[in-house]
C-alpha cells in the first residue's frame, strides 16, 4: 500500500504533518525525496481541502439549524397604538 492509499486513513495531525513534511523535503531532500513530495503534495493538499469543505459544511448546517425563528415585526404604528389603547 502506498503512502498516496494510506491518506484516507490518516487523522487531521497525522495529514498535516505528511503535509509539513512533504513540503520540506520538495525543497531540501535528495532528488529522489523531491519527486516523491511533489507527487505526494497534491494528493494531501486535495484531502485537506476535502476535509475542511466538509467541516465548513458541517459547521453552517449545525448553525442554521440551531438558529431560532426571528420574532414577527410588529408595526411602531400599531404598537404604540397599542399602548395608548390598553
């Protein structure tokens, strides 16, 4: 199983320290570490990407669906008439 099968099976931390990593070796490892980041880097940016979509959508649904109905508008008009009545 190669390292790109295994990104779906990793946690948050663990996906962004490959990222981290990647990172560092696409600009200080040997030309093998190199070609091996940089066709490791768009497999690990796609997957965080992913994940932070879902979580933003997560996020929005849990908000909406907590938010409360707002209060039906009463006219000043009407209120104050309201007052003077009662």
């Amino acid at each position: 199983m190669s390292l790109i099968d295994k990104i779906p099976l990793l946690n948050d931390a663990a996906l962004k320290n490959l990222l981290d990593n990647a990172r560092r070796l696409s600009s200080s490892g040997s030309p093998k570490q190199q070609e091996d980041a940089a066709e490791l880097l768009p497999a690990v940016e796609a997957a965080i990407a992913s994940r932070r979509t879902v979580k933003l959508e997560a996020a929005a649904e849990k908000r909406s669906a907590n938010k409360k109905p707002a209060a039906p508008k009463v006219a000043k008009v009407a209120k104050a008439k309201a007052t003077v009545v009662a």
